[in-house]
C-alpha cells in the first residue's frame, strides 16, 4: 500500500502574480477530483514539485477532518517541510487521530501575492484515510489448533483444552466468550485458567452445570490483528460437553440398528440379534427383555448369551419357546455416560421378533371372502358384531382377531371373543371395544393342515370399525381426543375420526386452535374415517383444541364438534445438538433407502427441535415419496410457516395439495410461489409442469377462469418447462378453454 502523495507537479513555471499563481498547486482548485490514498501510520507525507521554490515565501497547509464542511490550518507542530535532492518539496503532516483527512495548500509570494485559502464546503484535493488499528480476522487465521467445529467432552465440570497460534502470529489479550443456545447469545466465561509453557498453551475452562456450551475467542496481539468479541447470532468456534451425572436414555437414542419399530422375521426359535450402539459404545452391563402381550408384562431372558460377531459387532443369542409374535427390547448401562432403563408395564416393545417355523402361512384373502380388504364399518355400540365368510372347503383348528388402536403401531389380541353362525347362515365375531375410536381389524387362521396367516404385527389391517357411542347427525366425529389430555409439544399423538355417509370422499381436514385463536391446517385430503399421527407445537398452553372439517355432497364445509381443551407441555428449550444427531441418521437411512427407519429419526428431530426447518423439509419430501400426500402436505405446512415468504416452500405445500387432487388450492399456492419470485430455474420448471397439471384438472371441473389463471402463471415464468408451455398454450386455444 502506497505511504505517501507523490509526483504531482505544482506547475510550468514559478511566475509571481495572482491569477498564474495557482498554477504552483500540485492542482489547480476545482479542475481535478480528489486523490485518496490509505495509511497505516499516523504521519502522512505528501510530495509536490515546481521549476522554482525559491519564489515562494510562505507556505500553509489547511487540513479537514470533515469532508470540507470546515478547514483549518495544520498546527505548525505537526507539519514539517523540507526539500528533497532531486528537487521535490515533503510535506510531512501527523495527524492528531485514526479518521479521515482533506488537504490544500496555501502559498504566498515575495510580492505578498497569496494563493485563496479554502472556503468552508471546499472539497479538498488530497484525502488521507489513516487506520492505525490492528486488522480484524476471524478466528481460524488465527488458531492452529483446536479447529474449528471441533467438539470435546469431559466427565467433569472442568476441561482442559490445548491451543496452538497459526504461524508467526503472536498473542497478548484474549477472553473466552460461552454461549448456550448456539450463538444466540454470548457471555464471557470467567474463572479460564491460561496456561503456558514453551510453544504449549493450554486453557482450563469451568462450568457450572452438566450440559453442552459453545465457546469462541476474543484475542490480540496488541498492535498488528485482532480476533472481536462474537456477536448475538455468531456460531461458536468449538463446543464441549460436561457430563457428570448419570444420564437416562431411550433405548433408541443409543442404538443406530435395529430402529426402533423394526420387525424381524425368524424361520427358527434360536435368535441371533445383532445390535449396533452409536459412536462405538459399549455397555458393561447388559438384559434382554421380553414380552408376548405388546408390552402388557416383560419377562428378562436369563438364557440370553451376549457375543461379538466376526464384524466387531455385538450380538445376543436367545431361544423363544413357539411360534409367534414377541416384543423385545435391550436394558443397557455402561455405567459412566449412558442408561436404559428396564421397561415398564404397558411400555411398547423396542422391535418386533416373528417366528415363524410352521408350514407356509396364508393370506387372510386365502381364507375368507368378506370382509374386503380395506373395508370399513361404524358401530353405535362397543360392544361390536362383524360379519365374516370363510372360502369354500376351509377347515380351521384355530382362529383369531387381532386388534390394533393406533393405527398399526402396535397390535393386541382381542379377549372375549364369542364366534357365531345366525340362523340365517351368517358367521360373525364380537368382540368389546374398551372406548370409542377407530380399530383396525385383522384375523389369523389356523387351518388342520398346518398353514396359517401371519400375525398382523409390523402388517396394515385387514379391515377397520369406527365406534362412536355419540353420533352428531349430519357432522363429522372427532374420536379422539375427547379433551382433558395432557400433551408434550413436539411428541406424536394419534387422532381418530370419522363421518356419516353424505361427505365426499377424501375431503377430509383437520385443524388445531391455540388459547381460542385461529383455526390452524395440519392437513386436508384425508379418508372420512381413520387415523392421524400428529406432532402438536411446542407451545406451553392449557386451550388447544382439534377438529375435523369435510365436504358434503354440494361442497360446503362442515365441521365437528371441536375437542374440549387439552394442555400442551413444552421443554424448556430446543435440544439442537439432539435434533442435528437424529437428522443425520435420518438422511443416511434415507440414502440408504430405509424410509421407515428416516421417519422415526426425522420425528425425534423434530421432537428435539420442532422448528428444525431441514428436518420438516425432508421429512415431507420422504412421505412424498412414499405416496402419503396427506402426511406430505402436513411437514410442508409446518416447513412454509417456518420459512415465511419462501416461494419454494409455497410451491411444495401446492404439489402435495395436487397430489391430493385439491387443484384449486394448489393453484392458490403456485401462484403466490410465482407472485415471491421463484429464481431457481429447474424449480421454475417443476412448477410449470404443476400449473400445467392445475390447469387441466380445473378445466375437467368445468373451472375455466381458474384453468386460464394456471395457464398464465406458465406464460409469466422466465423459464418454464418447454413442453408444459406448448402445452399450455394449446389448452389455452382450445375451444370452450
């Protein structure tokens, strides 16, 4: 960087008279734009030259620090002038402080001649910008070690943790700054302990509680760089973890496989289970647990015997007494950073182990006729009668129903089971329902040739039946929740419906109000009569209330009974570092094509941190790859309240409504899509191929205005999908279009 004004000329000649003497300046007054030039020191040295210094006898400098607006003339102990041997004149000039200065000059011949001195507004000729401070550099230009990003733990409340400097830089002040909410807000940490020894340094850092910090530096040299404070919003440079208690955790946070929910099948009664604990752990002591009743009781399997596998991976080998459906799950401590628990009475099984040793087993459609697949029924009564026809020439030995209440997660086999033919010949099953709700149904037959149908375990249901003791007549019946539950935010609930008949089917929606504020959309296009798992929001209340919304046969909305209210409890504050772990596994499942297994680690994501907006993003793009638009349109939703004025985000809550067959509502998305901006121009294809979509559906409905609406959309994007265009412009010209 240049340290001086240098090589300007003061002129053709030095001639004594008013109007020829501005030529001595190094430029004339108003005939040039300003020259500025940078300075690391506080003295600044400015150069002019003439044919003939000797004519002048005087000689001011006027300096401003304020753009021209004022001027002053430099103090004489400031400003030194001296002559140069190849002729040049140096202004040397020490400016009082780091800023920014304007020079002119002033001079005054023999004959008493002088140059004007600058008039207040004048801008000056010469700008000086001095900055004398040190230079501002990140963190990593300055730390060799640790890097950045990097984490530590320690099983204490203190840690120990060695710094290196990047070469040649040196170090004089420096403050660690702490943060507990990931750069939200900093605080410094005081009690550090620097140590030094040589070329070793070493901080020794405290803390006050179990948990995981985020820290930074504030460090300088005192002259040549300077590392600043952080600022609210800043990432920490390194995190550490104290651990110092005993932590309790789900079985699930410590296994990466088998996930949780997983059902393996044996064609033995001796089982061999690998299991994988994350980051390499290992536990000291270990208990397998059983339970043949979903969780109702567990029994421990002392015969368990644990091994390592030819891979390095622990196994346990266990020996199940028949065929048939079990609930197992892992009691695990290492006894210093991790314990499962024993499971309790009613909690459900970790995975599902089927052993199935007898002869081939059947489809239930091998074995009856009715009810269909898929079929629905409602009963007024809990005390249910369903009709059932066996196939001809099926002799049984055994026969079974089993029961599911929330959707298939989990399966019980129903009790007081009364099997019956009427008079007219018709075989039915009645079984009690313990409350209102939707149950899913399914049989297992036993024929005396051996063969069997499967336990539904880990299958979707055969059959379904809506009890609802109280039917409202002509609304929809909101089952479950009735109201006066307690919720955790962010945690999966199940929530049952269903309908009379006179409702279009799949015009289902549900919605959710917080302390009587607004009604609030999880979803639409659902089944009249079914299921849904629902995460509610993190947000403390004691007034949230649910309803179910459809349309009946002319298209108007009609709406249950909203629930009564339920409490919604909320953890004190998001678990990032959590949430982050569990969409990790989820996005490697994902890649790996474990769909089933990404959703569970998308949702403990989520339940870690509710607002996590790449977890809700993928979450949604999984169940929209898997066909369920309904649960798709839900994370899109949450993902577009989270990301306010995202066109991408409003053009995927428009291609799951598509999906859905709700083309209107698409539209109304697309279009606010297409009104945001939508600069990514292979999405800009994506959403003309939906508009083209849109379009046609609409016109099929006899909705041309919105048919020539979607149209126009693809005419104003700067890069639609070609075809969808041509397309467009076709149905456009079409007649009656």
């Amino acid at each position: 960087m240049r340290s001086d004004f240098g090589g300007y000329s003061m002129g053709k000649a030095l001639l004594f008279g008013a109007i020829l003497f501005s030529l001595l300046l190094p430029f004339p007054i108003g005939a040039q734009e300003s020259m500025e030039r940078k300075f690391k020191t506080p003295e600044i040295v400015i150069y002019y030259t003439a044919k003939d210094e000797s004519g002048v006898q005087e000689r001011i400098l006027w300096v401003t620090s304020d753009g021209g607006a004022t001027w002053q003339k430099a103090d004489k102990d400031r400003v030194a002038w001296s002559e140069n041997a190849d002729g040049k004149t140096r202004v040397l000039y020490r400016v009082p402080s780091d800023g920014r200065y304007g020079f002119l000059f002033q001079f005054k011949d023999a004959l008493s001649n002088m140059t004007p001195p600058p008039q207040a507004g004048d801008k000056p000729r010469l700008v000086a910008v001095v900055e004398t401070g040190p230079e501002i550099v990140p963190l990593e230009m300055a730390l060799e070690i640790p890097t950045k990003g990097f984490s530590f733990s320690s099983r204490s409340l203190s840690l120990r943790v060695p710094y290196t400097l990047k070469k040649d830089r040196a170090v004089g002040t420096k403050t660690l700054w702490v943060t507990r909410d990931e750069g939200t807000s900093w605080e410094k940490l005081s009690g550090v302990e620097w140590l030094e020894s040589g070329e070793a340094r070493a901080m020794v850092i405290s803390v006050k509680e179990d948990g995981v910090y985020g820290f930074t530096l504030e460090m300088s040299d005192g002259k040549g760089y300077l590392v600043p404070a952080p600022k609210p919003g800043d990432a920490p440079y390194f995190h550490a973890s104290f651990i110092t208690k005993f932590p309790v955790v789900k079985l699930e946070d410590i296994l990466t496989d088998p996930a949780k929910g997983s059902v393996l099948t044996f064609r033995k009664r001796d089982i061999k289970l690998t299991y994988r604990p994350i980051d390499g752990r290992k536990a000291t002591s270990r208990k397998l647990w059983i339970t043949e009743d979903t969780g109702g009781t567990w029994r421990a399997a002392d015969d368990a015997e644990w091994l390592t596998d030819a891979a390095g991976n622990p196994c346990v080998l266990f020996s199940l007494p028949r065929d048939g459906a079990y609930g197992v799950t892992l009691e695990l401590t290492d006894d210093e950073t991790f314990s499962v628990p024993a499971p309790a009475a009613g909690a459900l099984p970790h995975l599902v182990v089927k052993v199935e040793t007898s002869a081939p087993t059947l489809a239930v459609t091998d074995v009856i006729e009715t009810p269909k697949v898929g079929q629905k029924y409602t009963s007024s009564s809990r005390t249910v009668r369903l009709p059932y026809k066996l196939r001809p020439g099926m002799e049984l030995s055994g026969k079974e129903l089993w029961v599911t209440a929330d959707g298939g997660r989990s399966w019980g086999k129903a009790n007081r089971l009364e099997w019956s033919t009427t008079a007219e010949g018709v075989t039915l099953v009645r079984f009690e329902a313990p409350s209102d709700g939707n149950y899913g149904l399914a049989f297992r037959f036993i024929l005396r040739d051996g063969r069997a149908t499967q336990i539904p375990c880990g299958l979707p249901a055969h059959c379904w039946v809506a009890v609802a003791t109280v039917v409202a007549s002509g609304h929809p019946i909101l089952l479950k929740p009735k109201g006066g539950e307690e919720w955790t935010g962010g945690q999966v609930v199940v929530l049952q419906w269903m309908s009379p008949n006179g409702f279009k089917e799949k015009s289902t929606a549900l919605s959710y109000s917080v302390d009587d504020g607004p009604w609030t959309l999880i979803t639409k296009g659902l089944e009249n009569m079914g299921f849904y798992r629902w995460a509610p929001p993190s947000k403390a209340t004691a007034k949230l209330r649910l309803r179910v919304t459809m349309l009946d046969g002319s298209g108007k909305e009609i709406s249950s009974e909203p629930s009564g209210n339920i409490a919604i409890r909320v953890p004190a504050s998001a678990d990032v570092a959590s949430a982050k772990r569990h969409f990790y596994q989820a996005t490697l499942r994902r890649a790996q094509r474990k769909y089933d297994e990404s959703i569970v680690s998308y949702e403990k994501a989520l339940e870690s941190w509710d607002a996590y907006p790449e977890a809700l993003n993928d979450i949604a793009f999984v169940h929209y790859e898997q066909g369920d638009f309904g649960k798709a349109l839900e994370y899109f939703l949450r993902a577009r309240d989270v990301n306010r004025g995202s066109a991408t985000a409003s053009a995927h809550v428009g291609f799951a409504l598509l999906r859905l067959g709700l083309a209107g509502d698409a539209l109304r998305e697309l279009e606010t899509a297409v009104a945001v901006g939508i600069s990514d121009r292979r999405l800009q294809g994506k959403v003309s191929v939906a508009l083209l979509e849109a379009a046609r559906m609409l016109a099929g409905e006899g909705e041309k205005e919105g048919a020539a609406r979607a149209c126009r959309l693809i005419f104003d994007l700067p890069a639609p999908d070609p075809d969808a265009r041509r397309l467009a412009e076709e149905l456009s010209k079409a007649p009656g279009k």
